[in-house]
C-alpha cells in the first residue's frame, strides 16, 4: 500500500480525531459477554483495529460509531473497558516493538534480497531497503520473503518475490519458522497468486482492496477519453507548474527542499513517519530511487519516489508528499508525467498502489468482513474518500488486482489485524501520533 491513498485523505477535526486504540475496547465487549457474541461485533471491531493505517484514521470513527451503535455500547463504557484492553495486550505481548538486526546483518540480507529483485518483476518488494524487515532467502537462493515481528506475529510483505515455483517451499519455511519462534504466520498484501498456496497451507484470506497497475505500452492521452485529464495538465502548466525527473544521484542536492515539503504533508495530515509497507523520509533510503518533483516557479510543492529496482520494466511509486492546496491539476501533472518518462525509459508497468476496500463482493456467500467493508466503501465519505481514491487511480486506466491478508485458522484474525497495525505504526506511540 502507497501513500496514494494517505495523500488522497481529508484530515477530520480535531474534535471528531477519537484516539486509535479506543477502538480496541470493543474487544473488551467481546470478552465480557462470550466466546461468540456475533459476527458483526467481530467484524467492526477487526475494521475499527486495522483501519488507522490500512486506510486512515478517519475511517476508525466510522467503524467505532458502527460498533458502538449497532450493540448499544457507550463511549464511557467502552473507554473504561480500555484499562482491561491494555492489560490483555500487554499480556499477549501485542505491543513489543519488533526487534532490529545489526546493521551488518542488515545490510547483507538487503542486498542479497536486491540482487533477486533486479531479476524480478516486482518493484514494490524494493521496500526491503527501509531496513526493518528481515529477509529469508530460498535455498537455491534465487527468491525470498521480507517479514518483521510484532507481538506473536510474524508478518511477511507481499507475495514471495522470485519464481514462483519457489514460493511454496518458501512459504513453507516461513510457517515453520514462525511456529519455531511461537508467533503466528501473517501474510500481507498477497495477490491472487498467493491464493493457491493459502488454501494448500490452510491459511484464511481476507480481501483488503485493489491494486492499481498501468500498463505504460498502452498509455498516451490520446483520444476524446483523456479531454479533461489533458485539460487539467495543460492548466497546471500554463498556471506555472513544472516538472522534474531527478536521478538518484541528484536528489542529495535538493533534500532539505524535500524535507521541508515531507514535514508539511505531514503536519498538514496530523501524521507521523510510518514504516513496513509504507516508505519513510530517510535521506539514504530516498536518495537510492529516482524522485519525481513539481516545481511552482523554481520551488518544489510536490515529490514522489519511483522505485524501480525490478527487471521487466515494472515500477512502483512509494513515498509521495505534497504541499497542500497549491493547485487541483497538481497531482495529475505529477502522475502522468512519471508515466511519460517511465514509458520514455522502455518501463511497462507502474503500480499506483492499493485503493482500500475496493472491489469487496457482498452477495449472500461472502464473509462478515466484506459486507461490512463494502458498507464503509459505499458510505464512509464523511470519514475516508474511498471512491475518491480510486476515481483518482481510475483516471489512468489501471488493470485492478486484488490484495489479501493471509492468516491461519478461522474467524476474524483481530490479533493478526491488531500486530499488523502496530507494525506499520512503530507500535502504540506511533498510533498515538496516527
């Protein structure tokens, strides 16, 4: 998941902003009246828990309001339920910070994991280079997964990245060594390619949303379909937007520049730096990819890191920031102008990214979980704009591909949900911080 979809969110004031991990009490309710007190009390609680980074905190007001109404819990008993809550994930060590190689070790198992990259066509698994995941490598040496640890989960980032007839066997080690270390295996953001192996290993998958990925061989603004695409950018550029392609090696000259925009979007959001599936601003990290920039006479208002490490010409637009309210036409002049020099650079594919709970069915066979997240996709405006994010995306005529969380056993994974949560967050003070 980008930070497409962070960008594309509204931040909610201050006084509709209730803190992330009161929604955890509704597990409080849970305990207090059974084992089973229904699976829509489940349900909302799983999308209240993952919802603060997967999609944005204002989601959460929306899956605690649904929640809380629907089982007539308070707010006050809900937030004294939360002292119980704390004691409950302290005890199951769901707050631990995962713990963090040496730098050796670190560096090794990042560049073994490029090397494989660089023969495969999976750009976004470049985020192995943030440095807080470990990486475990086939035997032949020719695929690996990265993973990290939070609480008792042991959480692995997309599919595996190699041939695929690696992944089963790898998957496998992976399962065993989360069995050895006591955790329970996670699998985030896999494909429907990973399906297969899901069933096989009896681990349950759960929809999170749809990939957007442009097929850059067929993409030009052409044609009475792209009008008002072209308008917008011709707009921008007449009102003195400009754009830059910076190579790796020149981005160190502009950082402060890049820094100054990044701490904007930031307080702007009322966020904090997150982490595992998301890019971070860290000078190194950022100065190893391309960076795309927009300039408003000389001075940049907006950027977005390229990576494109893969082979096969795919690409994959991670850590993206902007200053707010400079000019509508902004981001469209910045996407169709990476796609233009992409495709310029003989690159096929570029992933935008996940829209969240998009393309969820909900017909009488299917879960708890999609009902729920269809009715927060189709009524979640005031909270998220989740048909805004891929109304953003669809401007560009992506293929659609959906994304999954793999878990084991059944029923709503709320301890997965909860440590992957944590995870991208840096634990509860990230949270705390959104």
């Amino acid at each position: 998941m980008s930070e497409v979809e962070l960008a594309a969110s509204q931040p909610l004031p201050s006084r509709a902003r209730p803190l992330p991990i009161i929604a955890l009490s509704v597990l409080c309710r849970l305990v207090l009246r059974g084992p089973r007190p229904g699976l829509w009390l489940a349900a909302g609680a799983s999308l209240a828990v993952i919802s603060p980074l997967l999609f944005d905190e204002g989601l959460l007001n929306l899956g605690w309001h649904l929640v809380l109404a629907r089982h007539g819990i308070g707010a006050t008993e809900g937030t004294l339920g939360l002292s119980l809550l704390f004691g409950v994930i302290a005890s199951r060590g769901f707050i631990r910070r995962p713990g963090r190689r040496r730098p050796e070790e670190r560096s090794e198992g990042v560049e073994r994991a490029l090397a494989i990259l660089a023969r495969q066509p999976e750009a976004a698994a470049g985020l192995v280079r943030l440095g807080d995941k470990q990486v475990l490598v086939s035997d032949c040496g020719k695929a690996f997964l990265m993973y990290a640890r939070q609480g008792r989960s042991l959480v692995a980032l997309f599919d595996p990245v190699g041939p695929k007839r690696l992944w089963q066997p790898l998957v496998a080690t992976f399962i065993a060594e989360a069995k050895r270390r006591r955790c329970r295996p996670v699998f985030y953001q896999v494909s429907a390619d990973f399906l297969p192996i899901a069933v096989e290993m009896r681990l349950q998958a759960l929809k999170l949303g749809e990939q957007a990925v442009v097929d850059l061989t067929r993409f030009s603004l052409a044609g009475g379909a792209w009008l008002k695409l072209r308008r917008s950018i011709n707009r921008a550029e007449r009102d003195g937007l400009t754009f830059e392609w910076l190579a790796p090696q020149t981005v160190i000259p502009v950082m402060d520049e890049l820094q100054a925009v990044s701490d904007t979007w930031l307080s702007a959001h009322q966020a904090a730096e997150k982490g595992f599936s998301l890019g971070t601003f860290d000078p190194d990290y950022l100065a190893a990819s391309p960076v795309a920039v927009i300039r408003l006479h000389g001075r940049i208002v907006a950027f977005a890191s390229v990576m494109t490490e893969a082979s096969d010409g795919d690409a994959f637009i991670d850590l993206m920031r902007h200053v707010p309210g400079v000019h509508r036409g902004m981001m469209d002049l910045l996407f169709v102008k990476i796609m233009e020099t992409l495709k310029d650079q003989g690159f096929r594919t570029l992933n935008l990214g996940m829209a969240p709970l998009a393309g969820l069915a909900a017909h009488d066979r299917a879960p708890a979980w999609n009902h729920l997240a269809r009715q927060v996709f189709d009524h979640g405006e005031r909270f998220y704009n989740f048909r805004g994010v891929r109304a953003f995306k669809e401007k560009f005529d992506p293929d659609w591909r959906p994304r999954y969380i793999a878990v084991a056993g059944q029923g709503f994974p709320l301890a997965s949900l909860i440590d992957v949560t944590l995870l991208i967050g840096g634990g509860v003070k990230g949270l705390w911080r959104k």
